[in-house]
C-alpha cells in the first residue's frame, strides 16, 4: 500500500551535509529527523505544500476509524518502523508506541525523531532487531543503509532487481549487494516485554507470514502489508494464520488509507480469501480484529507501568 510521506530524502539536504565532517553531518541528519515531528515542520508545510498535512490528518482519522475503542496511552507496536512516519501517526492518536526495526540508520533516526533534543521524549520504545517466527538470528538483505526496502524475503529482492525503473519509492539502486545478520525477536516475545497492544502494524517487505507465525495469542487488531499479486499467496496464508488465532476474527483491507476501508463490512477469514484470490490493487493494507475478550486493564497491561 502506497505509505504517505514516505519519498526520497531531500537531495540538497544530502549534499549540504556531505561537504562537511561525520560529527557535523550526523549531527545535521538527527535534526532533519527530529524536525519530521515537529511544530516547525508543520508550518514549513502549511506554506510550500498544504495538502501534506490535510493527507495526515485523514490518514490519523482513518486509524481512529478503523480501531473501534482505541483509548488514549494504549499500545501499539510498529513493526517495520522505517523512518517513524506510522510511529507519528499512532503518537497523534495517543498510543504508547514500540518501533521495532532491523536497520541500524532507521533507529538512529528514530531515536533523533522521537526522544534526541527533546525536553520530554515522545513515548516511543525503539527494539533494534527484526520481528520473525523466532528469537535468533537472520540474514537481511540490504540495499542501502536507511532504505525502505532493505528485506529478508529473497523473492522480494529479486522481483525489485527486476522491476528497479518501476519503483519509486526511498531506494539506494536495489542491487541488494550486502547482507548483514540481525537479531530477531517474536511478537510475542515483545508482548512479554512491553505488554498487550492494542494494534500490531506489521509491514516488513514480505516477510509478513514468517511474522505472523511468531504470534500465538488474539490481539484486538492487527494489520500486514500484501503486494500483489506476487505475495497473494503468502497473504492468503497470513489469512489463515490470523483465522486460526481467533475463529471470529474479521478482515478488511485498504490501498489507501485516506481513502478509507474497501469493504462495507468486515468478513470472516473465508469470504476474505475470495475477496483477497480476486482483488486487482498492487498493493493493499490488510486488518484483521479478532474480538478478542481482554479487557482495557489487561489489553494496556505493561511491565513497565
């Protein structure tokens, strides 16, 4: 599903910063990130391009839409951060959020984003490692440092060597020359740690069923990245994963989001295989609410509280 906000970094920014020393150019690229959530940012845009803000604002009522009794201080976790845009998403709608996110750039700028030069951090947890069936470790496939595709799905990396001059999106040349091992974690292994969310984004570059398979308890809502139709086999799967978890869970899906939800009503598991065996989007967010019993008490239950 086509992410808002997420394009190519500014070129003239780059290019300033590289004409001095590491510290200095580190330094300017943890600003660059911390103005992406901030004041001054939100001015910048209501004079060059207005509609910026209009599209973010519909994305954050698409979210309060979608996630029936989300209350303030909830949990959610954000897997497959990237560069925190979701992450800004979820804190305006109140949430305590868990980043979690392989790439090494990426936390670097979330933590300038979220908690550096700041008075009071946002309540933003960043986990270092990527999210899979188990705890251990894995080969990532990179692109580039900070890249928005940087994956461990093989067949991911292939079909983008193959499609570079249609892809658009954040991208170092899709060579996917280097590997590099990365912790791994489960979901529910960061349900242990961090608590119950309230809602699980999951969006890790076709490594969604490997992810799924690492969550062996209902969440109230959940919701995987499917591009299509090459990983309409894999989405089917998912589907199938999530059914087995909560057998009145119900799916829906959108291509995007401030466009709102696709279909009227939520189905179950197997109208929404036949819904997902014929659907024609390239890419579409698929959410899933399993009617899971927790209480608020227990769903906001962390450790740490």
């Amino acid at each position: 599903m086509r992410r808002l906000f997420r394009g190519r970094a500014s070129g003239n920014f780059d290019r300033a910063a590289s004409g001095i020393g590491l510290p200095g150019r580190n330094c300017m690229l943890d600003l660059r990130s911390r103005l992406k959530s901030s004041v001054i940012r939100d001015v910048y845009w209501i004079v060059r391009d207005p509609e910026r803000l209009e599209l973010r604002k519909r994305e954050v009522q698409f979210y309060e839409s979608v996630l029936g009794g989300f209350e303030k201080g909830f949990i959610i976790f954000d897997i497959g951060a990237n560069d925190g845009a979701k992450a800004d998403v979820f804190l305006r709608l109140g949430a305590q959020v868990v980043a979690v996110e392989p790439d090494d750039t990426c936390c670097r700028n979330l933590e300038a984003r979220f908690a550096k030069f700041r008075l009071h951090p946002r309540p933003v947890t960043i986990v270092a490692g990527a999210v899979s069936s188990s705890i251990g470790a894995a080969e990532i496939l990179i692109d580039g440092p900070g890249s928005a595709v940087n994956t461990m799905n093989t067949k991911w990396a292939e079909l983008l060597r193959q499609n570079r001059d249609n892809f658009e999106w954040q991208h170092c040349g899709l060579e996917f020359k280097e590997t590099k091992s990365v912790k791994t974690t489960t979901i529910d292994a960061l349900i242990a740690q961090h608590g119950v969310p309230f809602f699980v984004k999951i969006d890790v570059e076709g490594h969604e069923l490997s992810t799924l398979r690492g969550l062996h308890q209902p969440v109230p809502y959940l919701s995987f990245e499917a591009n299509l139709p090459e990983f309409r086999s894999e989405g089917l799967q998912c589907v199938q994963v999530l059914s087995e978890l909560a057998k009145a869970g119900r799916f829906n899906y959108a291509s995007e989001v401030d466009q709102g939800l696709k279909l009227r009503n939520w189905v179950p598991a197997e109208k929404f295989s036949v819904v997902l065996e014929q659907c024609n989007e390239r890419s579409i967010e698929v959410f899933w609410k399993s009617h899971a019993s927790s209480t608020c008490q227990e769903i906001c239950s962390s450790p740490h509280n």
